[in-house]
C-alpha cells in the first residue's frame, strides 16, 4: 500500500537522521505527559459473511469490559522536528443469539431456532503518530502528519446446534455439535491524522485527535476528545469521549465495528 509505505519512510527518516544543533536545541524545549485511564466503550457492528451477519452490537447481547488505556506524547517545542505520540489499547467484546434463519456462514451450518451463534472480537491496538505543527498561538495549537496502527488479535464465531427432545423448544436432548471459525487479524493500517490542542483556562484544557484512512472498500478512524484539568503540578485529570471505527477484510469475511464510550483517568504532564 502506497500510503504506509510514505508513513513507514517518514517516520524511519526522523529516527535516523542525524541531530542538528537545531534539533539538540528543540530536544531540550521539549516535554512529555503520560495518560493512563480506564476505557468504558461499546461495541456495535457485525462480522459478514456474503450477506449474512453475526451481530457484534452491545445492546444485542455483546459484553464489554472497561480496558485500560495508555498514551504516551513528546512535544518538541521547536524546530522542524514532528510531536511524537505513541498509544495501547486492548479492544473486544463478545456475544451470544439464537439464529433466526437456516443457512451457512464460515463453514458452520445454522439452523434456524436451533443455533446459536457467537460472535467476538478480541485484538490489541498499537499505534504510533508524527504531527508537524501546521498553528502555533499562546492558547491554540494545531498540528498534522502520520498515523501507523497495528491491529493483532482476532474474530471468532462459534455456532452450537442444538436438538430438541419432541421438538419442543427449550427441552434439549443428545449432544450439542458445535463449530468454530476463527479469523485472524493482524494488519498495519497508515492513517491521516490531526491534533489540536486548546487552552480555555488557566487550569483546563481541551484536547482533539483523529485520523481516518480507505482504501479498496476497507476503512479505520478514530476520533478522540478530551478535557484536562489541572489538580496540581504536574497532574491532571483527564475525562472525555473516544471512538474507533474498523471496516476489514479476512476473504471471505468482512469485519465492520465501531467501538465508542467515555473515558476518564490521570495525565502526568513534565515540562
């Protein structure tokens, strides 16, 4: 893919560089705050398979747990040299429903009132940013450049069929036939990104981050907005709403997800 390519070389050339008395100076301008939280999202989407879909969505039975979060971000006050951001997050959920149709998905035979399909995701989220300041003010600042993200874990849908005794529903007889299909992801995912920053106050902040990336049919975003109070130096609280959104392909299967919720912690920010 062209796009990661240019992302991959850009960062390598910022790593590899020699330092110039420029940048030796803007190091030492430089500061770093560290974000630990607790992510509180849900999940909505679904896992396809030529037309037919396994639901990821929380309100249909998906169950989440809150994850932690952490982000790292290194300001270089001067110079050309680009902000350094770098961020983990562990993402999945996963849910059970009774099939409403007969048909075949991913190998697995449904029958209709007698499978029941489950349906999760369950990966790790990396992602490393470099932001060139493109607006710098006492109170506003905004910068763009280049996002990578890996994505590693993996999908699964289950389906256990079921027999019923007379064919009665609810009074189960002989051995349930369950079948698995897995679907790895493991992919590096360049996006476009945006960061500014917002000083509304004297002990308050307001944060903004995104990226989006398509290319051939498949897409990932993320959208991030933040408030920072100051309690005392050098922490802060750090409250606001996070989202992430994933269009993927693992043929014959399409992963599409959106995964957004509130997100609270504390910022340690050293100048």
């Amino acid at each position: 893919m062209p796009l990661c390519a240019c992302a991959a070389l850009a960062m390598l050339l910022c790593i590899l560089l020699p330092p110039s008395a420029q940048a030796e100076e803007a190091a030492r301008a430089a500061d770093w705050s560290l974000y630990a939280g607790i992510w509180d999202y849900g999940v909505s989407g679904a896992i396809a398979d030529q037309g037919y879909l396994v639901s990821l969505d929380s309100n249909g039975g998906v169950k989440v747990n809150p994850q932690a979060q952490l982000l790292l971000h290194y300001d270089y006050r001067g110079g050309w040299w680009p902000d350094l951001s770098v961020g983990y997050a562990h993402l999945g959920g996963t849910g059970t429903q009774l099939a409403t149709g007969s048909y075949q998905i991913g190998g697995i035979t449904v029958i209709s009132g007698k499978t029941a399909l489950q349906g999760g995701i369950n990966f790790n989220d990396y992602d490393i940013s470099l932001d060139w300041r493109l607006l710098c003010r006492p109170h506003l600042r905004v910068e763009a450049g280049l996002e990578a993200k890996y994505l590693d874990g993996h999908a699964d849908i289950v389906g256990t069929t079921t027999e019923n005794l007379l064919g009665i529903p609810g009074i189960p007889y002989g051995t349930p036939q369950v079948q698995e299909t897995p679907l790895s992801l493991h992919q590096t995912v360049p996006l476009l990104h945006l960061r500014a920053e917002a000083s509304v106050w004297s002990r308050l902040s307001l944060e903004f981050s995104g990226g989006f990336i398509a290319y051939e049919g498949d897409h990932a975003g993320e959208l991030r907005a933040v408030a920072d109070l100051h309690l005392w130096k050098p922490l802060f609280i750090t409250a606001g709403y996070q989202e992430q959104v994933y269009k993927v392909r693992d043929n014959p299967y399409i992963i599409d997800a959106r995964i957004d919720g509130p997100t609270l912690g504390i910022t340690i920010d050293t100048p």
